[in-house]
C-alpha cells in the first residue's frame, strides 16, 4: 500500500516511521522550506515539495498537478494530513482523484467548529454546552445608580501566526482558577467530539464526551 502524507509543518515523524514499518511505502509532501529539516528520512521513499502552501487555489492547483504527475505511473490507496492545517488540502486530493477517505465537504465540517457542532447534533450525536477559550461579556451601565446589566456576550479564539500568516504551535496553557481548568477540560471533549466525526474515534472511545451525560 501506498500511503501519501501532507505536512507542511515538521511534524508526523512518528507516523512516517509506524507508516513504514507497518510495510508501506511512504511519500511526503510539505514545505520547500523544511527540506533541511531532520525528518525521518530513512522512512521516507519519496518526498515532494510546495512552493507555497497556505490554502488557496493557487495552491490547490500546484497540488493537484504535482499528485497528477506521480499518479501517472505510481497508485496511491491512502493520503494522510499529519496536521489539522493540511486536513483541505488532503480532502481535496482524495475527492479529485477519486481516493478513499473524506472529502472536502466532510472536511470543511472537520475545521468548521460551529458547523462541526451542528452537524453532529443532526446526526443525533451528544453535543456538549459551547465552552469559548475567552468569553468577552458587553454590559450597560446605570451611572447615577452604579448598577451594570449584561447585554451581549462574544466568544474569542485566537490563533498565533508567524510573519507569513501560518499558524504556529505555542507553549501548552496550564489552567489555574477553576473555571480555566473546565475551559482547559473542555478542549479535551471538544477534540473527541472532531475525531468521532472524522471517523478516527470509535463514539463508545470519547470517554470526556461520554462522561458529560453519565453515559
């Protein structure tokens, strides 16, 4: 079997070494600017590169013809996003050349946080309350009697970017106060709730989704 890894971050050297132990063989494709990176090379059988790699359709074309010129005498069976980043770009080549696996619909639901949500609740599946990373609350006040009533409410989640724009990885938060440490816990059922839909989580596996309802 051939397995086709998209990685434009250094990550995923774990599952390029089991990929190919398990008898694969293995192709990467990520940034022309980690080449020199020490990627588990002796797991690697072919590596490609992008030139550019944020997802536009620039991009999306470069990929398509680069995949199309490999496929021309070499199949591949499985294409693999080692990071959430690549998950479109991973989609897209399934759906184009008709690999199994999700494709971009499923896909967009996969990064969509909110749309991910209602598309589980309309497949019946246990959605747990929204917990925000950062809640921002908007309050009127009464001056002359010293009184402030909530008024509206925003749910705030940032991502930290390099100087191009890309998301990086940042040091892991370490909750204090009790209600970081349920906005910390959160995150853990949240992630559960995308692997279940990703089909890469069995539902009777989401232990944190499952302990929400007693179940």
């Amino acid at each position: 079997m051939t397995v086709f890894c998209i990685c434009t971050f250094f990550k995923g050297s774990a599952f390029l070494e089991a990929a190919k132990e398990a008898g694969n063989r293995v192709y990467l494709l990520t940034d022309q600017k980690l080449a020199e990176k020490p990627w588990p090379w002796e797991a690697i059988d072919e590596v490609f590169y992008l030139d550019e790699v944020d997802n536009t359709f620039s991009t999306y074309q470069k990929l398509l013809d680069g995949v199309a010129h490999v496929m021309r005498d070499r199949k591949i069976d499985v294409v693999v996003a080692l990071d959430d980043f690549d998950v479109e770009k991973a989609a897209l080549v399934r759906e184009h050349f008709r690999i199994p696996g999700m494709g971009q619909t499923t896909a967009r639901y996969f990064r969509d946080k909110l749309a991910m949500r209602i598309r589980a609740q309309d497949q019946g599946l246990p959605v747990p309350p929204f917990s925000p990373l950062f809640t921002d609350i908007v309050t009127a006040e009464n001056i002359p009697a010293g009184t402030k009533v909530a008024t509206n409410k925003a749910f705030l989640t940032f991502v930290a970017v390099d100087q191009t724009g890309r998301p990086i990885e940042v040091p892991e938060a370490l909750p204090e106060s009790a209600e970081e440490k349920e906005l910390y816990a959160s995150a853990l059922r949240r992630r559960q709730l995308r692997l279940v839909l990703a089909g890469r989580m069995k539902p009777e596996e989401a232990t944190e989704l499952k302990a929400i309802f007693g179940i």
